[in-house]
C-alpha cells in the first residue's frame, strides 16, 4: 500500500500537464481575435514590407530585401505570441481566477506553466509555417546557410518570448490591462527589431534603442545564420541566458 501511495504523485504530474496541454488548445481554438493577430498580422504586414524594397541588395540589404524580411518575420510571430497572445489569455485566467481552481483541482501549479509553454511553441511553429508557405510562391524562401544555429536561435527566441508571455500573464491583473502592457511592448519591438526598416536606414538614436530590445538578439541571431551574413554567436548565446532566466521565472511564479 505504502509502495503504490508513493508512486502516485509521480504518474500524475506528466498527465496533468497533457491534459491541461489538451484543454488549452481547445481553449484557445475559442479566441479567434487573438488567433487572427498572431496567424495574420505577421503574414500581410512581411507581404506588404517585404515588396516595397524590390529584390537587389544595396547599402541598406546585404541580401535580397524580401529574404531579408522573410527571414526576419518569422521572429515577428514569436514577438506577437509571447507578448501579445499568452499574456492576455492567460491574464483572462487569473482575473476569472481558473489558476486557484487548477489548484483546488489538484493540478500541480507548475503544470500550467509548462502547458502554456508548450502551447505558445505550437502555435509559434504552425504560424512560422504558415507564414513561409505564402512567402514561398510570392518571394521566395532564402536558402537556410547554417541550419544548426538557425534552428537552436528559433527554440531560444520562441522558448524565451514564451516565457516572459507566461509571466506577464501571471503577473497582470486583466485581461485588457494585458492586452495593453502587450501592445506597448509589441510594438516597438516589431518596428525596431526585424518588422520595420532596416539597421542602415535608421536614425542613431532609434539604433541604440534597437539593439537592447531582446526581439532584436532574437532576429540577429536567427537571421544571420539562416542568410549566411555572420554566426551572431553572442545575439544566440544571450538569447539562451534570456530563455533560461524567463522559464525559471514563469514556472516559479505559477508555483506560488
């Protein structure tokens, strides 16, 4: 008896998180505003952008500018999921407070934490697919030059964003105060730190607010490899320090 009591607990965690894993995505197949923003937003914005720079490189694009943007966009979703998309559904969580019912439930607190990672990698995956099946018969996809570095650059970013979308949902008190703390962040963002201009046609002091912002080491570290302009070995190896500090943070705060 004593031998099977023990073993319990232990059995549970894994299935709490695949069914809370399960229940979010039925959940969030129920927030179509919120779905569009992340699915379509970074879609008609890198078609609109990356067409009005034509196809040759010059002083501003190193690279064809619609590969430029292409590549670039991908980590536009990771911003818009991380900071836009989890915090306000999880934020519509704690003001109905469904995270005291999850505990009362038995659910292990840190079970959430980890559904909603995983969550947020999903739905950053079948958008980044989405996004690359409409730029290929339109622009092109550039050829990927270091597949290795691109592909731990892209889990580094996505784990990270993710992360600080979990703890900023936790953190705020409503659903529309997170959508307005996740707005002021997104945006900037977005236009500084892969989604707007380039680097060369930007002003010097909006470069120097450009290079702290963390979707910027994320588009750094992603893009150079994938377009063979350098390894930005120091933007991925921050990105992963950033990731690691940020699902800490976030599975420690859901386990209060």
């Amino acid at each position: 008896m004593t031998a099977n009591t023990a073993a319990a607990p232990v059995t549970r965690h894994p299935s709490a998180a695949r069914r809370l894993l399960v229940s979010e995505l039925r959940m969030l197949s129920r927030e179509p505003m919120t779905l569009t923003f992340v699915l379509v937003f970074p879609i008609v914005t890198m078609l609109v952008i990356g067409g009005s720079f034509g196809t040759t490189p010059d002083a501003a694009f190193p690279v064809n500018p619609a590969h430029w943007y292409v590549a670039s966009y991908v980590t536009v979703v990771i911003g818009a999921t991380g900071l836009v998309m989890l915090p306000v559904h999880i934020a519509s969580y704690r003001e109905r407070g469904v995270l005291r019912r999850l505990t009362a439930s038995g659910f292990p607190r840190w079970s959430f934490a980890v559904a909603e990672i995983a969550v947020g990698l999903l739905a950053i995956a079948v958008s980044s697919v989405l996004l690359l099946a409409v730029a290929a018969p339109v622009y092109g996809v550039p050829a990927v030059e270091d597949p290795v570095r691109v592909l731990a650059a892209t889990l580094a970013g996505s784990l990270f964003f993710v992360a600080l979308g979990v703890l900023l949902g936790t953190l705020l008190p409503s659903a529309r105060a997170a959508q307005a703390v996740g707005m002021v962040l997104y945006f900037p963002s977005f236009l500084l730190g892969g989604g707007g201009p380039p680097p060369a046609a930007m002003s010097d002091s909006l470069s120097s607010v450009a290079e702290v912002l963390p979707l910027t080491l994320v588009t750094d570290a992603m893009r150079g490899p994938w377009l063979g302009l350098g390894n930005e070995t120091g933007a991925l190896l921050a990105v992963s320090v950033l990731a690691v500090i940020a699902s800490v943070l976030a599975v420690r705060r859901t386990a209060l």
